[in-house]
C-alpha cells in the first residue's frame, strides 16, 4: 500500500461488452500491474452494458468497438451522465478510438448519419470518401502538458488503427502531435486531449505498448507529479521491434500518392 493513499485507485472499465472488439481490455490489466509493482493497491470495476456506471472512480477506461454498440455506449452514457460528473470531479480518462469518437461532439453511425457524443472532448468525428484507416500507426515523440502544465515526454507512441471515421480536433484541444505512419485522425495528427481525458486511435493494447503514457495516466489518477520508475526494458526492446515494422511498413499498407499529395 502507497503510504501517501489510503484507499486503492478504482479504474472502471466501461462496457467492455460493446467495447471489446480491439483488445483494449488489456489497459487495464497494464494499468492493474504497474500498480502492483509499485505497492499500490487497486480495483478494477468493470460494468456491462446496462449497468449502473460509478461516479467515484479515479480513471476511466473507454474502448473501442464497431458502429452499432459506438450508439447503444453513447446512448447509455448520455442518459446517465455518470461520466460527466467523474471528469467535472477531476477523474482521468483514457477513450480508444470508438470511445474517443463517442466522447467527442458528434459521430457518424453504421449508416453515416451524425449522433450525438458526450461532449466531454473537443473533437469531432466525421465520415470521409476515403478507405477505412488500418495498419501500423506511429507517432513522432510525443510530450503531453497536464492540466497545470506540468510536462510528460512520452516518447514515440506505437500502436495499430482500425476504423473508418476520422476526427477533427477543436480549437480547444490539444493533439500527440504528427502522425509519422499510419492516418490516425486524419489530418496529419493523432489523439485529442481535452483536461485530464486522452483520446487515441492507438490499439494495441495502446498501455501494453507505450508504458510512458500507462504512467502519466496513473500519475494523473494519483495526484502525483511522477511515479517510481519500472525497468521497461522489455517493453523497450518490444516497442523497438514495432516501431522497425511500422518503418518498414511491413504491417502497414503505404500511404496512397493521393494521401501524401493532400498531405494527410
Ligand atoms: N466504429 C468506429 C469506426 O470505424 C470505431 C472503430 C474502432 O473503435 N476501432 O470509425
């Protein structure tokens, strides 16, 4: 136990019933570990779809899932407004590429029509004439101002993408910056990042990943500025890996000339 908590850090993992088509549940599972190693206690709460969504946590995680259960999460989380009250208490959120979307102003549905998001990030997400986005993606280095604008180098973020709608950042929002492979919003940037709530077309999972961006998220649940380093060493040599075959493009299909040529 974390002699500076007394009460365990409680991640809730919303409905990983529609939102578990990408493997995002591994965050939490990523999240779970580098608290353990650090001593500090924590409880996963997982809800279905249907069930009551807690205020209290300290982080929550959103993932991503296909256009018909994108609706029945928006839907859910908007009649409830139980998301909304924990970011206005000053809880940290994570939202995977259909989490990012419904968290945003608008998304398109399975037949392109515009719904309606929670509003909570600055962004919205459009349908495009372009192919769906899937492959590697991967960032240039990545360094993410917290609230009170207290800096994170978070490195190089890796992952891989998977859907068709692209988002546009707000004038409000901030963004992980350039996207060097892959589309990730579609505008030459990737994520959205509104307070303490970071949306991302990383899966992966994204945590599993880019263990920098694990910790600035429990960083920001915890109220710490930083938390005690963990030997990634592994994760290094496995980011290093991913980070080559996205290069090489031996995962991702070449952007097309017509995508370099509008610079997108
Ligand atoms: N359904 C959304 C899209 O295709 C999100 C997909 C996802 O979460 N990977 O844009």
């Amino acid at each position: 136990m974390n002699a500076a908590r007394e009460s365990a850090v409680r991640i809730a993992v919303l409905f990983p019933d529609l939102l578990g088509t990408y493997g995002d549940g591994g965050n939490a599972i990523v999240l779970a570990r580098r608290l353990a190693w650090r001593d500090i206690d924590v409880d996963i709460v997982t809800v279905a779809a249907g069930e009551a969504v807690p205020d209290s946590c300290d982080l929550y995680l959103v993932g991503g899932g296909e256009d018909g259960p994108q609706v029945q999460a928006a839907g859910e989380l908007a009649a409830s407004r139980a998301l909304h009250r924990a970011v206005d208490s000053g809880a940290t959120v994570l939202a995977i590429c259909a989490g990012m979307q419904i968290l945003g102003h608008r998304f398109p549905d399975a037949h392109g029509n515009d719904q309606s998001g929670l509003g909570l990030l600055d962004c919205d997400t459009i349908r495009v004439d372009r192919p769906r986005a899937v492959g590697e993606l991967l960032t240039g280095d990545v360094t993410i101002l917290a609230p009170d604008g207290h800096p994170f180098d978070i490195g190089i973020l890796t992952g891989f993408e998977n859907h068709a709608g692209r988002t546009v950042p707000g004038a409000g929002a901030r963004t992980f910056g350039r996207v060097e492979i892959g589309e990730g919003n579609g505008d030459g940037t990737e994520g959205v990042i509104t307070g303490r709530i970071i949306g991302t077309y990383l899966h992966g999972p994204a945590l599993a990943r880019n263990p920098r961006l694990a910790d600035l998220l429990l960083a920001w649940a915890t109220g710490v500025d930083s938390l005690a380093p963990l030997d990634d060493s592994e994760i290094d040599l496995l980011r290093a890996d991913r980070v080559l075959a996205a290069r090489k493009h031996e995962l991702a299909p070449r952007r097309s000339w017509r995508d370099i040529l509008r610079g997108s």
